[in-house]
C-alpha cells in the first residue's frame, strides 16, 4: 500500500498541513518521496504510527512528548 499525502490525510481524519508539520518537527515521516516532484507517499507503518499519534493526541500530550515516547528504544 502506498497512498498519496491527501490520501493518506484523508484516510486518518487530519489535514495534509498537520502532515507536513508532523514531517517538519520528526513525528512522521513519509515512508518515500519521489525525487523528481516531491511528493510524499505514506504506507502501513505510517497509518500504524498515525494511529499511535493520534491515540496520545486524545489523551493531551504535547507533540514533543509524543515523539519521545514513540522513539524510546524500549517503546513497543
């Protein structure tokens, strides 16, 4: 599966501007960008992730405090 950014956007209920600023500040990155226009693709693993992000989101963390957590190596 790889799905287009607004696909992608649709698809977990958030705007592709969030998914740039995800990108930008390392939350989420896209699983591939095409070289030659830049666009970015999103996969399973992303729409795992999402899911992840959005789960703490609804329990009020801080975005930074989400990407700790989800890049502890003894996160599972």
């Amino acid at each position: 599966m790889k799905l287009h950014i607004r696909e992608f956007a649709k698809l977990a209920g958030v705007s592709v501007r969030t998914l740039h600023f995800y990108d930008e500040i390392g939350l989420l990155k896209p699983s591939s960008v095409d070289e030659q226009n830049g666009y970015r693709y999103y996969d399973e693993h992303s729409l795992t992730r999402m899911q992840e992000i959005l789960f703490y989101r609804e329990l009020d963390f801080p975005l930074k405090e989400i990407r700790m957590v989800l890049s502890s190596p003894d996160y599972d």
